[in-house]
C-alpha cells in the first residue's frame, strides 16, 4: 500500500488517504512513498525594517533551523527515488 505525507499544507480533500502534519512535527519522510509538501513561512513578527518583517536572533535560528531540516528530509526522499511534488509559493523576505 502507497503511504502519502501532507506537510504544510492546510488540508486535503476528505477523503485523502495522507498522513498530515504542519512543519514543527517531529516526523520523518522515511516511510513515505510519496510526499507533498508546502513551503513553511517565516513566523509572524511584529516588528519591521524598510516595510519587511525583521526577524530576532531566536526567530531566526529556528527558521534557519526548520528549513535546514525540511530540505534535507526532501533530499533524502527525492535521493531515495520516490516522489515529491513541492506546492510553491510566492517569495517572502524577512530581515534577519
């Protein structure tokens, strides 16, 4: 049986057959066959610099952090030859 993981992805239709979790879940890609994946946002900030979210030494090392583990999750699922469809969104800047 195809496992199928949703990460980031707000829902899926109801009758989706896709284990789905947000990005701050402790899961790995390992038992998927396949995967679809949506880009995670930089965390809501309340302050700004020149009209762009500015981001605090704690945001963003663990932005930083959570994209370095997500790409390497995609890495291994790609690299492991099964399949990944990534749902792209528009840029974001924040200033670190």
């Amino acid at each position: 049986m195809t496992r199928f993981f949703a990460v980031g992805i707000g829902s899926l239709h109801r009758d989706a057959r896709a284990e789905v979790c947000d990005h701050s879940a402790e899961v790995s890609l390992d038992d998927a066959d396949a995967v679809i994946f949506g880009l995670p946002t930089a965390p809501f900030v309340l302050e700004a610099y020149r009209g762009k979210p500015l981001l605090d030494d704690h945001q963003s090392f663990e932005y930083t952090e959570l994209l370095s583990r997500w790409r390497n999750e995609l890495h291994a699922v790609v690299g492991g030859g099964k399949t990944a469809f990534v749902v792209l969104t528009s840029p974001g800047v924040a200033y670190r």
